[in-house]
C-alpha cells in the first residue's frame, strides 16, 4: 500500500529552519527563573526530627511480646521455680502428697514395638 500523505516532507521543512536558529530565552525570563530559584533556595527546608532513643529494657520486652508476654514468662518462671523448690517435680507424688495416696508406678511405652525394629536392623 502506498503512502500518499506528504505531511512529513512538509514538516521537515519546518524542523530544518528550526535547527538553524534555535530559540534563545529572553533575559527577562532568564531572570524571573533565577529571582524564582534564589526565592525556593532560601526557604527554610525541613528538619527531619530526631529518632527517638529505645532504651534496651523496652525493645527487649517488645521482641517478647509486649508486657503481655513478660508477664506469661515470669509466671511460668516463678511457678517453674516452686514445683522445682517444693520438691514436686514428679506429678505422681505431687497426687499422692495431696490426696494421701500412695504413688503408683505406672509406665507408658511411648514407642511400641521398636525393640522389635532394632532386632531387624542390628541383625540380632
């Protein structure tokens, strides 16, 4: 298909005589833009205020949670302390000694049948 528009060519011209005498700004405005940029260069520019200081105590206690958080781990810290002082870490005495019942030895086999696996994987 053939181009018949020609408005290139004639657009040429123009762009031709413009490159040979580029526009030159005026002294006037070439003054306005310099009293505009003296006028932005003496406002006062904004101070970035200083970051407040976190003192050491209070960022550590925002990476455990909030005071929230420290108070569920000096609970459990101070209960961990009393069964540990009290001498009733073993909650099958700890029943006995309240109720007045003996203890009673009881066992839970947590993995049954392993015994049975390590004869087949030692060879035994």
């Amino acid at each position: 298909m053939a181009e018949t528009d020609r408005t290139d060519e004639r657009l040429e011209a123009f762009f031709e005589a413009a490159r040979r005498e580029p526009p030159v700004p005026s002294e006037a405005l070439l003054a306005r833009i310099r009293a505009e940029a003296r006028q932005v260069k003496d406002v006062a520019r904004p101070v970035a205020a200083p970051v407040p200081r976190v003192p050491l105590r209070a960022r550590l206690a925002q990476a455990l949670g909030g005071w929230q958080g420290l108070g569920g781990l000096v609970t459990a810290t101070a209960a961990g302390l009393w069964i540990g002082y009290a001498g009733i870490a073993d909650p099958a005495s700890y029943g006995g000694d309240i109720l007045g019942l003996e203890p009673v030895a009881a066992s839970v086999e947590l993995m049954p049948g392993t015994e049975d696996f390590a004869a087949l994987v030692i060879g035994e």
